[in-house]
C-alpha cells in the first residue's frame, strides 16, 4: 500500500517581490507596492494612454516608465523578479 505524504506545503517560504513606489508625472506617490498585478495594470494604463513622466523608485533609484509602460532599467531585484525565477524553475 502506497504511503501518502502528509508533510504540508510551508507557504511562509514563498518569496515576496519587493516593493516599489510609483510616482505621478508631478513628482506625488502614486502608490507604494509591491503587488505585480497592479504594477503591471498601472504599466498597462501608461501604454494606453501614451503618458510620460512617470517614474518607479526602487533601492534608491528613479526610473522612468516610458509611453508604452516600459521600464528605462530592470535593476537586479525589481518587481517581478522573483516571479520570473519562481516560473523559470517551474518549467
């Protein structure tokens, strides 16, 4: 008879992504997150309404988000990071 394997899943190991402040084109703080849904949404609203002027801070720098949403610079760490390796060792 096969044994089940009754060790649980540690969800308190899942890797967080690191935050990063979002800022208007009038230099305001649009948001302070680190939630990878909404970052992309706001890139997306950038991209649809061509904007400019927007910038995201992350570990000290300022980086502009060009009209189609784009990040200027992918510093190592940033947004998104972590998922990108979490999906990498997935496949």
């Amino acid at each position: 008879m096969e044994q089940l394997n009754t060790q649980k899943i540690d969800i308190t190991q899942c890797p967080q992504e690191e935050y990063v402040d979002i800022y208007n084109p009038d230099g305001t703080l649009l948001v302070h997150t680190n939630n990878l849904l909404l970052f992309d949404w706001i890139c997306l609203q950038i991209k649809k309404r061509q904007e400019t002027g927007y910038t995201v801070k992350f570990d000290n720098k300022i980086i502009e988000v060009d009209r189609n949403g784009t990040l200027q610079d992918y510093p190592d760490g940033i947004i998104g990071s972590k998922m990108t390796d979490v999906l990498l060792e997935l496949i």
